[in-house]
C-alpha cells in the first residue's frame, strides 16, 4: 500500500491531505453542535473512524484498478515478446534443420 503512495502525484497527495483536514474540521463542528461543549462523544469517534476506514477502502479499491491495468498491459508486452522468440526459435531451427541437410550431403559427395 506505501508503494503506491509513492506514485501519487504532488496534487493527488494534496487533495488527500486537504481531505483529511476537512474532515477532522468537520466533525469537530459537529461534535460541538451536537454536544453544546467541548466535550467528544464516542459515537462521533466511531463514525469518524468509519469514514476513515471507507475512504481507505476506496484508496485501496483503485489502487487495486490501477495494478490490474498496469499488469494487463505487462501481460501484452510479454505475449508479442514470446511470439517474437517463438518466431526467432522457428527460424534457428529451420536453419539446423538446412545445416543437418547440407553436412549430409557434403558428406555424401566427401565418401563417394
């Protein structure tokens, strides 16, 4: 996960930030309307952690989207490269193949 952290770009990772301080300054306004004081209630924890947990939950969700794209297109690159050394092995092996012939022949002509 702190892999693809480091491929965030500079904005990305300031929109996180931005994010995340949005949301603290939002529930600590909703925990002072809610409670009149200064005082912190346990269910607004729980829900400010459950909002931490989806947001992390998606991170990971398109992390995971970004991973499978980028192996997809490892998977092509390798498929054309196969194909290519499957290509370059048939033509060696045609070219044993008229070697073998032509070391035959020659030693035909050589006994006779």
């Amino acid at each position: 996960m702190f892999g693809s952290v480091k491929r965030l770009k500079k904005e990305e990772k300031g929109a996180i930030i931005i994010g995340m301080l949005l949301t603290l300054a939002v529930f600590y306004f909703l925990n002072v309307y809610i409670t009149g004081q200064g005082m912190i209630l346990f269910a607004l924890i729980e829900t400010g952690m459950m909002w931490v947990i989806i947001v992390a939950l998606l991170l990971i969700a398109d992390n995971n989207r970004v991973l499978t794209e980028e192996l997809k297109e490892l998977i092509q690159e390798h498929i054309k490269e196969s194909k290519t050394l499957q290509k370059i092995r048939d033509e060696e092996l045609q070219e044993i193949r008229l070697l073998k012939k032509v070391a035959k022949q020659t030693k035909r002509k050589s006994k006779k």
